[in-house]
DNA sequence: TAAATTAATAGCGACTCGCTACTATTAACA
DNA sequence: TGTTAATAGTAGCGAGTCGCTATTAATTTA
C-alpha cells in the first residue's frame, strides 16, 4: 500500500476515535465507563472481573478498580464476591445499567446510513486491523463462545471444553477472555 | 445493513479506538497532546490557533489551552501572537516536535500489513464515515486546500479565493479550517 | 459610542492514566 | 509442609483531560 494511504487511514481512524469520544462526554458517563459498562453487558459469567474489564480495554488495573467503583456507585453495575477465590469479584449489568445502554447513539444512525459496499468494506477492514494488532500485542481476542476452540455445541446452547462448564444458549454469544480461535 | 453489523462495527471501533490511545499513552506526550501536535504539524498558517485545534479535535477551548501550554512547555511548538488580530495566536511546530512525529507507531507496521481488498474497503468506509458524522453534527471538514471550492490553481502551487491569499506548492497539501468541499 | 461577539485563559470538580506501594489470598515447589 | 512467588484488588500520587463557568482583552456590529 503507498505510505500516503496508510497516513491517511491512520488520521481518519484517529479524527473517527476523538468523535467518538466526543460523542460518550455528553452525558452522564464518560468514554472508559461507557466502555466498561458496555462490556460487561457482553461479557460471560467467567469475565467480569476488574482484571478481565482491563485486559478488554487495555487500561490498568487501577484505572478500572475506580471505574467500576464510580459505575457501581452510580448503581448502574453491582459487585458480587466470588465464593471460590475470595480474592476476586464480578461485576453484573443492573436493569438501570441496561436501559442506559439502549440508548442509541447519533454513530449509530450514521453506521446504519452506510450502504452496502462501504459497510462490508469497513466491516472487513476493521475486523483485520483490530485481529492483526492483538496479535502484535499477544493480546487476548475476547471473541465470543460460539467461535471459540474450546466451544462444543450442544442442543440449543453448548459445553465449554477448557472450564468444563455447560453454556446456555443465550451464553454461546457472549465474550470470553479465554476465547481462542477455532480454526 | 443488520442491525448486528452496525453494533459489531461500533464495537470494532471503539476497541481500535482505545488500542490506538493505550500505544499513544507510551511515550512522552498523551494522545490528546499527540493529536494536537499532528494537527499543527499538517494545517496550514491560518489554521494553528487554539480555537481551529479545539474545533477540528471536537474539544474545549480550554482543554486546548492547556494542550497546547503543555507542547509548549516541552519545546515541541511555539507560539507566535498575531499582527492583525491582537487577541490571537498560532503555534508552529518545532524542529524537536517534527522529529517525534517522524517515529512510526506499532498501528503503522499493521496498516501497511493491510493488502489490497481490507485496505481500500477500510479506506473508503472510514472516510464516508467520517464525512458523515462531521456533516451531522455541522462540523467544518478540515480538508486540504488543494481539494476546496475557493482554491485557485496558479503554477505548481496556488491562491485562495476565500482569503485573498497566495498558496506555496507545498501549502496546496495543507488543512485549512475553512475549507469547503469542491463539487 | 454602547452593546454584542470573539479569542484566549483560569479555576473547579470529576475523572483517567501510569506509577508505586500495599493487603489479602492462592499457587508452586524444594 | 513451609516458605516463597504469583495473583486480585485497591489506595494514593502527579500530570493532565473534560465540561463547566467566569474573566479579560480586543474587535465588530448596531
């Protein structure tokens, strides 16, 4: 590809990242705990840890520690103690939390206007740039249950061959942090 | 397009969008201070004041401000104050801040990985979307002068209808904040 | 000339970010 | 088994962004 082009996406990426951000300061939340709510809406039973909220957003621990404590505070998530390791915690979405999250953003109408060719096209394009860098970073991918290696479908919902656990339909959607990809 | 696609590609956008700002955090400036400094090192004279950075960075004035005292503090811009209009000033950037921005970024290397098909379909969706969303909400396009209405072709370089101004070859590739799409 | 507008900035409260330090708790191994 | 070592979560520091509301100074407009 010719240099110019690929400055080129770099700048529309990045004017494209700052009018989103601008999009998530107006209101009551902001960028990182928009992220962070919108993920753990998302997200299976097994990765809703501070720990996991921050590999997904590549943020630090602490960062998130106090996010996740401003959103809980704002009554949108609730904190639930793990009984197995008293170590570490799990967040959940609460009704509040979720109706917030259906609102629609202006992006939204702005995606939904792109016909046919740009959308695949973008689609296409993100979806290898977004793969091709967590694989730089050794990032984990936080696909989906249904497309991971460990996935085994069974009846409506399926069986998680990795943490020996059974998952129901709904389940097979969400993400997970162990997710690796099938081949 | 399905309603699944557009959430999958505002997901994919918001998850290269903070991959993008966790490299920017490595390193000496942050990604608002980057951007800015981007910015400057590609608009043209008229349009290196803190009002047309804030405007094009969908920022505050005084988020910008402090930005740009920041730069300033650090020997990457300077501020120059204006002959004609004594409220205002410009920034250029400096020897010190061109060669920071010279640095190629780990996106860089996974953007010119792209080949052919991703490439140009990411390219030609991120700018519609771009183009868009910057129509919605009546944003100025900061496109270079060579593809606006009031340019004037003149020798390899060229004139502003708009400001009455002569335009160097090298100025024609320039942003300008006033520039408006050419039909 | 008075009133509105514009450019830049200061300061407030909430917050993110990288960082280091710290407390529990759990795992590893010699 | 007992002593490291690793892991999960958090607190607090300094720099800085963000939206906000003034404030000052200069420039237009009526």
């Amino acid at each position: 590809m010719a240099a110019k082009d690929q400055q080129r996406i770099k700048a529309l990426i990045e004017r494209l990242g700052r009018l989103v951000a601008a999009e998530e300061w107006t209101g009551d939340l902001n960028p990182t705990q928009w992220t962070a709510l919108s993920y753990l809406a998302q997200a299976n039973r097994f990765s809703r840890a501070p720990s996991q909220v921050a590999d997904f957003m590549s943020a630090t621990r602490g960062t998130i520690s106090q996010t996740l404590k401003a959103l809980a505070r704002k009554g949108l998530i609730s904190e639930i103690s793990s009984e197995t390791d008293k170590r570490s915690i799990s967040y959940s979405v609460t009704a509040a939390g979720r109706s917030l999250l259906n609102r629609t953003s202006e992006l939204d109408g702005v995606i939904a206007s792109l016909d046919g060719e740009p959308a695949s096209g973008l689609h296409l394009g993100l979806e290898t740039l977004v793969r091709n860098t967590l694989r730089q970073r050794g990032l984990r991918p936080f696909g989906v249950c249904k497309s991971c290696a460990h996935f085994q479908k069974k009846g409506g919902g399926g069986h998680c061959a990795l943490l020996g656990e059974t998952l129901t339909p709904r389940e097979t959607d969400q993400i997970c942090h162990e997710h690796v990809e099938a081949a």
